[in-house]
C-alpha cells in the first residue's frame, strides 16, 4: 500500500502504541493523539525515526478535535485512515455509579468517535478512500459485571460504524470495529488480580491477548486487501464469545 497518513487516537499507549507502530511499519505517517501521559508521547515519537508524531488534544472536545486536525494535517497532510482507539473505564456496580462516571466514559469512548469522524470524514470522501477502524470491546458485545457505561459507549461504537459504513461505501470509504477481548495492557493491569484470574479461566486459548495480536487486526482492515470488507465486527478474544 502506498504510504498514507494515520490518525490512531490513545496511539502512544497500550493497544493504541501497537496499532501507532504496526502502520509505521507498513509504511504510514501516523499522527498518535494523546492526552495524559507526556512521558508516553516522547517515548513513542523517539522510537518513531520521523514517522510517527504525537499530537496532544481531548478527543471528547469536539473544537479539540476540530483544532487537532487542522494541526495534524498541516504536519503531515491529508488523512486516508483513522483508529478510534482511546478508550477509558469506569468500572463499578450500576446501582452506586456516580453520574460522572456514566458521562465521562460516554464521551471519552463514544462521542470521541463521533468527533473524529465528524472532522476527518469528509477529507476522505474529497480523497474518495478512507479506512476508519473503531476499536470496541468484547464487553460490548456481551455485556459485563461492573460496566455498564463501558459495554454502553462499545456497543454503540458498533451501530455508529454500521451506520457510517453505509454511508460511506460508495465514496471508498471503509469502517469497520474491532472487538478485542482482554488484552495485556495497562487497562487490565489495574483489575484487581482475582477478578481478571477468573476472566482468563473463560478465555478458550488459556492467556490474554498481546497488543500486537489486536494491532496485526487493524493492519490487515486498513490494507488495500480489505477493500470488501466494511461494516464488519471482527473479534479478537481467544475464543471467550463468538458474535
Ligand atoms: N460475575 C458474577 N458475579 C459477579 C461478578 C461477575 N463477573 N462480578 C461481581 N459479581 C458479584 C459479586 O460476587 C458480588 O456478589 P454478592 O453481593 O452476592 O457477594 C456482587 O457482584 C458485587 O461484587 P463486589 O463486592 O466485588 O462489588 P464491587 O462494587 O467491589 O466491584 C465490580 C464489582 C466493579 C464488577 C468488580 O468486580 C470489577 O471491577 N470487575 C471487573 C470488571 C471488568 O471486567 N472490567 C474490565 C476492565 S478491562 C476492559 O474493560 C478492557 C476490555 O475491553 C475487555
């Protein structure tokens, strides 16, 4: 595939580092937004060698997003592919759940999808190609004890992609979700350890997932081999729940 230009949002962290570095190494410019950890961001642009540039704005904020794009394409120009990534939790029972919590994960999960797409989409229709992967989770899909807001804001990144999938086919325009199982990262390293040990008890393959076995997922959806597949829900969990 000729060299494009990739936005991965939570791109310097996590499932989002992997995704950042599998597009380098297929040849993209990857623009990895971020919004927490500075020390992540330097780290992953070190590493990058011109390649990758970490761009730090609040995709809950749609001006943010509005103003992030501007600034991403200025730096590397017109963007063909977009990883909606950045993702929070908010675990706690349904019945004490702060309102805040319900909100935060919402924005952060969800409407960050709507903002990054909003901003970004209608350059790829002017381009007439476009790869937008969102990642879910399997907690979208199935549910889980404790996430109510998280299984929430997942299960509507899958209708929203189904939804602008539609919309977008004929403009070469493809979005597709991903819906990662447990995967080893800093996410599932601050469950408390009995809780995740009886997850992984259910996990048919025996282990967590890598980052990278997620990444290797988005690579192929982005590739100029998936051209026929939009509107998908791919699972990548070890067997725990077939959709
Ligand atoms: N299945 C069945 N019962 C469960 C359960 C489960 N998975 N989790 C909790 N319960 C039950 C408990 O046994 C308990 O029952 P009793 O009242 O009869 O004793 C009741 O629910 C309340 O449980 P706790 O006392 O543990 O309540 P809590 O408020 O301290 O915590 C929780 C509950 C928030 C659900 C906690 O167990 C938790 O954090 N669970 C993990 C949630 C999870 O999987 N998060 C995924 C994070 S990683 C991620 O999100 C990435 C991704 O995409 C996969």
């Amino acid at each position: 595939m000729s060299q494009k230009v990739a936005v991965v949002t939570g791109g310097t962290r996590g499932i989002g580092l992997s995704i950042s570095n599998a597009l380098i190494a297929e040849g993209h410019k990857v623009a990895a937004v971020y919004f927490g950890n500075n020390e992540a961001a330097m780290k992953f642009e070190g590493a990058a060698n011109g390649n990758g540039k970490a761009f730090k704005f609040d995709v809950s904020d749609y001006a943010a997003c509005e103003r992030g794009y501007a600034e991403i394409v200025e730096s590397l120009g017109d963007v063909s592919i977009l990883v909606n990534n950045a993702g929070i939790t908010r675990d706690g029972m349904f019945h004490k759940m702060p309102e805040e919590n319900w909100h935060s994960v919402i924005h952060t999960n969800l409407n960050s999808c709507f903002n990054m797409c909003r901003v970004i989409v209608p350059g790829m229709r002017d381009q007439k190609f476009g790869r937008i992967v969102n990642i879910s989770s399997i907690n979208g899909q199935k549910g889980q004890f404790g996430q109510v807001n998280y299984a929430a804001a997942k299960a509507g990144m899958i209708g929203f992609s189904k939804a602008l999938a539609l919309e977008s086919a004929a403009k070469g325009i493809t979005v597709n979700t991903v819906c990662p199982g447990y995967i080893e990262t800093e996410m599932t390293g601050h469950m408390n350890q009995d809780v995740l040990d009886s997850i992984v008890k259910q996990i048919p393959v025996g282990r967590m997932g890598k980052p990278q076995e997620i990444a290797d997922v988005v690579s192929f959806l982005v590739s100029e081999k998936a051209a026929f597949i939009t509107g998908a829900t791919l699972s990548a969990n070890g067997g725990q729940y077939m959709a």
